[in-house]
C-alpha cells in the first residue's frame, strides 16, 4: 500500500513501517551460524533453543477450541505426503507450485505440553515464549507478521491451497481495512495480537506495555469477535513486564520464530539450513515496494521449500 498518497495516516505508516523493516533486517531475522542463539539479538530473555528430538505431543495440555478449518485442509487424516487429489493438483498448477503441498497430520488432540528448555521459555504466571513447539509431526507453521500489505491473491491462494496461516496485526497498520482480516479469519486463519502502535516494548515502563497489548487485545476482540490467544511482541523484543502484561489480558502463548521467509530466500537458524519439527517460520505482510515480489510469490517459496524437505505446514493453534 505504500507509495499511494494516503494522506497523514498513509504516510506515518509507511515512515514506520520502514523502521519496523529496518529493525528487522538489523536484527529480528534468525541470523545464520553458530546456535542455539535465539533468533532475537539483544535480548536477555532469550531462550536457548535445544533439539527435541523424542519429544513428542502430550496430551494433558487444555483442549484446543474447536477453531473454524481450511477448506483444503479439512478431513485429511493422511501422513504427510499422501495423495493429492486433482483438485489439490490442479490448484497447485494454478499457482504455479512445483508440486501440491503436503498434507498435514491429522491435528493433535490436545495442543502439546510445553517444557523448559525445548525451545521454550516458562516463567511462573508468565505465557510460555515458544521458537519451535516440541512435536514430531513433520510439520512447520508459517507466521505473518504487521498487516500493511492486505493482497486478495494472497489470502486466496492460501485458502486454495490449503495452507495454514497464523497472523499478528498490528492495529495501526490495519485499523483502516480490519475487513481484510475478518475474511481472512472467515477462512480459517488465525488473527493475533501483534500490539496497537508496533512500539519496542522493553522501553515501555508496564502501563505504556499493558496499553499496547492489552488494548489491541480488546480491539481484535470487537474487530475480528475472537480474543487471541497469542500474541508476538514487535521485533521480538519483551521483558518480563511484557509477559506480565500480555498475562493479565488473557494471551496464553507467545511464539517467536527459528526462520524467516523472503520471496526469494529463507534466513536459516541453523547450520543445516533445513526445517525441523515444529519450527515456526516469520514472515510479514508485504509486497512489491519492499520485497519487488508479492506475498503469492513469498507463499510459493515456503510451500515449495517446506514440500521439498517433506514438510507440511499445519495450524499453529492447534499445537500451541
Ligand atoms: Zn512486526
């Protein structure tokens, strides 16, 4: 949307937008090298990020709310790499994919427990800050981050194809068109809190950070009709304060991410530059004035590389 005249509000959010961009290539990529850093520099909270090899769902967590499901995704019950229908083939072809996506398991009954030091953070009274949700499913869950880029493409080749999308808005980049993101969610995609102004909260003293979360909490309550569940802090950044914070206004997660997506690249965590049993993916809302690329494009990529090393991308509420 950036680069139309839009008046004031346009052109404040495209100015912070950018620095939103800036500080994520500056910083909130996974870098490559050596780990197990946590994707977020500077920030003494960080998790570290250990393998989970063994660790599989256990099924005492709190049943997961029955959430609306993709239409492409709906009834499959096939290990991943089962057989694609035609319908799945022919839409796979319309959007110029090299191959169908993999199905995904059949969703774990309960979301999964989570314990210290799976790449997971866990502080008394606080919501969990999850990079890789323990599970050995075969599946990735791809995050979209801000909301400036409101593509139709985009949400329609999600919902033809079948792919799972978990959403963070941020409410000034998307107060004027919450439409968008009602259809989205209609079609079965997440829409999380992402905060209302996109400040760093570790500069905020509480209230400024309970105001930030816990409003955009309630507006995506009135927006959308759904009180998130989760909720990710701008550039990955938050102290305990925002933990506390995002506790009192009912978010019981906060997923972070091990990789990042480009349209034409994935910043890799790891070494072996390959995805790994519930990794969670970044990306934004994005497109062709930032990215020369569009968000179908960024979609493609990530079906195509997950497809590739033999994974699905799955719901991530529905584990976490
Ligand atoms: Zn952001």
């Amino acid at each position: 949307m950036r680069g139309r005249q839009r008046g004031w509000a346009g052109a404040r959010t495209g100015l912070l937008a950018a620095v939103c961009l800036s500080a994520v290539l500056a910083g909130c990529a996974a870098p490559a090298g050596p780990k197990p850093a946590p994707a977020v520099d500077g920030n003494a909270n960080a998790a570290p990020v250990a393998e989970i090899a063994g660790q599989g769902p256990d099924h005492a967590g709190a049943p997961p709310v029955a959430p609306p499901r993709l239409p492409g995704v709906a009834g499959k019950e096939e290990e991943n790499g089962g057989e694609a229908t035609a319908h799945q083939e022919e839409a796979a072809r319309r959007w110029g994919l090299e191959r169908p996506p993999l199905k995904a398991p059949p969703r774990p009954t309960t979301r999964v427990e989570l314990t210290q030091g799976q790449g997971v953070k866990l502080a008394d009274g606080r919501p969990p800050v999850v990079y890789r949700v323990p599970t050995e499913d075969k599946v990735v869950f791809l995050t979209v981050d801000d909301g400036d880029e409101k593509d139709p493409e985009f949400s329609r080749m999600a919902q033809e194809l079948g792919i799972p999308l978990s959403t963070y808005v941020s409410d000034y980049l998307v107060r004027e068109n919450y439409g968008y993101f009602r259809d989205l969610h209609a079609q079965g995609v997440e829409i999380n809190n992402h905060t209302i102004n996109h400040r760093n909260l570790k500069v905020l003293d509480y209230e400024t950070q309970h105001e930030e979360i816990c409003n955009q909490q309630d507006q995506l309550e009135q927006q959308i009709g759904v009180r998130p569940r989760l909720f990710r802090p701008p550039y990955g950044e938050y102290n305990d304060d925002t933990l506390r914070a995002a506790a009192s206004c009912g978010v019981q997660a906060v997923p972070l991410w091990n990789e990042e997506a480009f349209p034409d690249h994935m910043e890799w965590r790891y070494d072996d530059q390959k995805f790994h049993p519930g990794d969670i993916i970044l990306t934004h809302f994005r497109g062709v004035d930032i990215w020369n690329a569009s968000m179908p494009d960024l979609l493609r990529k990530v079906v195509d590389d997950a497809t590739a090393q033999g994974f699905a991308l799955a719901r991530l509420d529905d584990y976490l």
